[in-house]
C-alpha cells in the first residue's frame, strides 16, 4: 500500500517535517570548522552531532528510559562537600594554572627549563666533588694519621705567608703587625729548609709504602716495578734541597703529582687497596695548595729580602776554600824547597 499516490505524499510530507534546512547549516558549520584554525584544538568536533537532526535527539531523550537527559542534583551531598576546605596547592595552582594549554594538559608536567637543566649540571659537578673526596672507605688510623702528617706542611706555608706580610707591611708603613721587618726575614730563612726537607721526607715515605706491599704480597708480587717506585721518588726528592727554595718548591710539587700519579695506576692495578687513590688524591691536593700558597708568598716579597746561602752555595765555598787552601800549601812547598836549595848551595 505504500506504492500509491497517498502513501508518497505522506512520506514526502514527513521527509520535508523532519529535514528543513539542516543540509544548509550543516555545510555552513563544517566550512567554518574547516576555516578557522585558532580554535580548533580547543573546540569539540561537532560535526557528528550537527548531522543528526534534532528532532530525533529529543524524540530519542523523551522515549529514553534512563530518565531525564540532565543529571538530578543531589543537595545534600553538595552539602557536605561545601563543608571541606580546599587544600592549598602551589605546585598545581599557579597563575599559569588557570589557562588551558594548547599543546598540553591541566597539571601535565611540565617540560624541563634551561635553568633546571643548569643546576642538574651543577648538581652533578658537586656530586663528582663529593665522591672525588668521599674517604668513607679509607680506614680511620690512615686517615688520621695521614691529616695529621700534613699538617706541618700546612703550618710551614702559612707562616711563610705571615712572614711575607710582615715584610709587605713593614715596607709600606715602617712597621709589622707583630714582627719587625728584620725579624720575619730570619724566620722566613728558617721556614725554608724545614719546609723542603719536609717535603722530601714525605716524598721518600710515599715510596717506602709500596716496599711494604711488596713486601706482604698485596695483589700478587709485582717485583722491580714496585720497587722502582720507592727509588725513583728518593731519588728525585732529595737533590732538591740542594737547589734555591723556589726552584726546591716547584720541583717537590712536580714530584708529588709524580707520585700521585703512580699511587693512582698502582690502586688499577691492583697493587694497592681501592680507597688509596682518593686518600693520596686528597692528600696531594692539601699538599699541592701548600706550596702554591708558599710560592706566592715569597712572590710578593722577593725583591726585599736576602738571600741566605742555600747548601749548593755551601758546597761551593766549600770548594773554593780547598782549592785556596791547596794552592796555599803548594805555594809554601815552592818556598820551602827555594830556601832550602838556597841553604845547599851555600
């Protein structure tokens, strides 16, 4: 029955009831969705719900079951939610908490700034001092006993500051702070042999203790190669205290790193415990300050004080003298002779 003339002119009629010009505004709505670009990510994509007509929404909403489309309030739980005080929330509520990124998420983490990954470097060179120094491991009788070896170096070199600075105010104002200008260059010529035969004494201590792993066998016998630690470093520190103070400092501070850097391959190799390369590191480094401080002290006041006979200088008068004293006598032998041939011929 739906084929005769009556049946179509209804269903044309409902066609044209339930299809007015949607098509029209559809279009229209999908060409300005398509046109603007500024706020696309931040509308819904309607495009699904302005083709369906709306007079089958609501015919859909009034025959749903589920009751009405909008949810019923429920008063009394409002209520008690009213009671609660919101808890407050720097890191989440901020000034820029309130604006919907576009490219990102309400309380997303945010990506990393240029100053946070700065201080994440600066963070990680503080850790690589830390553990550079970290001497958790190394036992507590070395440790003790090894600052406490140190410690003449440290009291050597700053009272040869101390010095420098009285001569410095002495020079400047007529006067020292304590010491006349006299008096602390006698003690910063007494400071100078102290200082350096210090220094060679460690050195030669530095070398003797891999004699004594040798000796007990730690990490295997290694021979001539661990012996020959102990001699070059004897063998390179005592010369320096026959040289100007200095050219004795400078070469004692080469001699450490020397030895440093020996100790250092030695605890690779497993001829020395593990914690005794931080140990010696730390130890080189307090020594290392030590004379760089000594030297810029004497730096500030070398074009004012003597220079005391050093032992080379010693040596050499030394010799002066017996080659004076040996032409003297050979002068008194030609005399002798001379007047003796006289006493012949008469």
């Amino acid at each position: 029955m739906f084929r005769t003339g009556a049946s179509r002119s209804i269903l044309r009629s409902f066609n044209a009831a339930t299809q007015p010009t949607f098509r029209a505004n559809v279009n229209a709505r999908l060409q300005t969705t398509i046109t603007s670009q500024l706020c696309t990510l931040a509308r819904r994509p309607q495009t699904a719900a302005a083709v369906r007509p709306l007079a089958l929404q609501f015919a859909r909403g009034a025959a749903s079951k589920d009751g009405p489309p909008m949810d019923k309030i429920d008063t009394k739980h409002e209520k008690e939610l009213a009671k609660h005080v919101l808890e407050a929330d720097p890191e989440r509520v901020s000034m820029d908490s309130s604006v919907h990124p576009v490219f990102g998420e309400v309380a997303a983490p945010a990506e990393k700034k240029e100053e946070d990954k700065m201080m994440a470097g600066v963070n990680q060179d503080i850790q690589t001092i830390k553990d550079t120094f970290d001497m958790s491991e190394v036992p507590k009788p070395a440790l003790y006993i090894g600052l406490a070896g140190v410690l003449p170096y440290v009291a050597t070199s700053l009272s040869t500051v101390f010095c420098a600075y009285e001569i410095h105010a002495a020079h400047e104002s007529g006067s020292g702070l304590i010491l006349s200008e006299k008096t602390a260059e006698l003690m910063l010529h007494v400071l100078e042999p102290l200082q350096i035969g210090y220094g060679a004494t460690i050195i030669s201590f530095l070398g003797a203790i891999h004699w004594g792993l040798e000796w007990a066998k730690f990490g295997g016998e290694a021979g001539w190669s661990r012996y020959s630690i102990g001699v070059i470093g004897t063998a390179l520190a005592w010369p320096t205290i026959l040289l100007p103070v200095e050219y004795a400092l400078i070469s004692q501070f080469l001699i450490f790193n020397y030895m440093y850097y020996k100790d250092s391959r030695a605890c690779r190799a497993g001829w020395a415990p593990a914690w005794y390369g931080v140990y010696r590191f730390a130890l080189t480094f307090i020594v290392g300050a030590a004379i760089v401080l000594s030297l810029i002290g004497r730096g500030q006041v070398s074009d004012r004080i003597g220079r005391l006979p050093g032992p080379a200088d010693r040596v050499k008068q030394l010799r002066d003298h017996q080659a004076a004293e040996a032409e003297n006598e050979e002068e008194q032998r030609r005399k002798y002779l001379a007047s003796k041939d006289e006493e012949d011929d008469e």
